[in-house]
C-alpha cells in the first residue's frame, strides 16, 4: 500500500479553503512537516502526519474566510496568505512544542517561510488581565512573559477547536 502524497492533499486542500497561492503554500508546509519529524526531538504528543495537516489548513482556511484579502497584487496576496498559513501553525503547534525544540522549530519557519512575519499573539485585554491575576493570586505563578505566553497559546488552542 502506498503513501498518501501530502504535498498534494495540502494544496488541495488549501485550494478548496480560498487560497490563491496552495501550490507554494502546500508545498511549504509539507516540507516544515516533513523536517520537524526529522530534527525535533522525538515526543509522545507530536503528530506530523495528516491529521494535524488537515487541522491547520481547516484552521488557515476559517482565518482567511474571517479576514479576506482585497488586493489585486498577486505578491501582495501570496504574502497575506503565507501570513494567515503562518497564524495558523503557531495557534496549532507553538503549544505543543518542548521548550528545547522551540527554538530549532521557529528557525525552521523561518527558513521555509522567507520573508513572512512571524508573530507572536498578541493577548491585549486578556494578556492583562493574565498577568493582574498571576501578580495577585496565592498560586504562587511568576508573571513572566514564558508564562503569559502559554496561557495565551492555550487560549489559541482552546479556540481553535471550539
């Protein structure tokens, strides 16, 4: 029995979300998949095959329906899809990464994604009503960045799935 041809059912898929740019995009993300099997330390939790693909693309794709992009300009477009594709990792891998293989797997976003922003979440109210109630409560929790930043990537999860 053969292997089902991810970089195909990525593009695909991303085709039937809206997306412009699926073939490069698909590609893309295939090959991020296909290398942090490879270089990351071997976890428990990691699933790199074509559950969490789908997952992501479906999470890319209701992004791209809640910000559609209004330009004309095929680089511009390419850029905005790779940003709203890149949203879409760090809401679904970030926090499930081991802190050692965080670094080595935002390097490799960086490599395969050239030239797109990566961002971190932005938390506005809820980041400050976070670290208000990490300074204030007996639960003895430091309210440092590392800290706030995975209670924001657990509420990008959460959200994501509901």
């Amino acid at each position: 029995m053969g292997h089902p041809d991810s970089e195909i059912i990525a593009e695909v898929f991303l085709f039937g979300e809206g997306f412009v740019t699926s073939k490069p995009l698909g590609r893309q993300i295939v090959s991020l998949f296909s290398l942090c099997k490879k270089l990351l330390s071997p976890q428990k939790h990691y699933d790199w095959g074509l559950r969490p693909l789908k997952a992501i693309l479906h999470g890319a794709g209701k992004l791209l329906r809640q910000n559609p992009i209004t330009s004309k300009n095929a680089s511009v477009i390419g850029k905005s899809e790779a940003e709203i594709l890149m949203k879409s990792i760090h809401s679904s891998i970030i926090s499930k990464l081991a802190l050692d293989d965080m670094d080595q797997f935002l390097l490799l976003i960086g490599n395969i994604f050239v030239g797109v922003n990566s961002f971190g979440l932005d938390g506005g109210e809820l980041e400050s009503s976070i670290r208000s109630i990490m300074l204030e409560s007996p639960f003895c929790f430091e309210g440092n960045d590392d800290n706030v930043q995975k209670v924001l990537q657990l509420n990008e999860a959460l959200t994501q799935r509901i």
